[in-house]
C-alpha cells in the first residue's frame, strides 16, 4: 500500500535484562498488532551477530495511525520498559513506502 509508513528501530539491551525486554517487545507486537486497525505488522528481531541488538519492525497505514499507537496503554508500558530495564536507542528510522 503506497503511503505505508515503516518504522525500523534498533535497540540495545543489557544481556541480564533481555529475556524480560523481549517479553516486554512481544507484548507490545501482541497488542499492536491485535488492538490497533492500522497497524499493518509488528515484528520483533534479534541479530544473529549481537544477541542484546533487538529491532523493531513496524508498518502503519500513514504516519498519523503511528501517532495513535504512541498513545496506547500497551505502547506505554513498553516505553516505560524501555527505562527501567536500560535499553538504549540506536537507531530509529522511518520510511515511505513508494511502491507497489
């Protein structure tokens, strides 16, 4: 669907905190993907080289669909995850789908 936006967001966790973050990462794909109409997918990734690296795969209908889910509660409580448990932001990247 032309217009879709991609959102790819690698993260970094501490090794002792990552079987805790890849729930907290499956719920909020579980969520996602079930609750919000426009959420198109919701995968969760862990490298093959780096077992702490985790990314995120997402697709919403357009960028406004992807402002709703920053709004949920099930977005928050991963963000909240996210803290507590010292993932770290490496790269968030946001893409257009142009075609088909």
């Amino acid at each position: 669907m032309a217009g879709e936006l991609t959102v790819i967001a690698e993260l970094s966790i501490p090794p002792e905190n990552r079987g805790k973050f890849l729930e907290m990462c499956a719920y909020d794909s579980k969520h996602s993907n079930a609750d919000e109409l426009d959420c198109h997918s919701f995968d969760v990734m862990t490298s093959n080289e780096d077992p702490n690296l985790i990314v995120l795969v997402e697709t919403y209908r357009d960028q406004a669909a992807f402002d709703v889910h920053l709004k949920t509660p099930h977005f928050q409580k991963f963000a909240e995850a996210v803290k507590t448990l010292g993932a770290k932001e490496n790269n968030v990247r946001f893409f257009t789908r142009t075609a088909p």
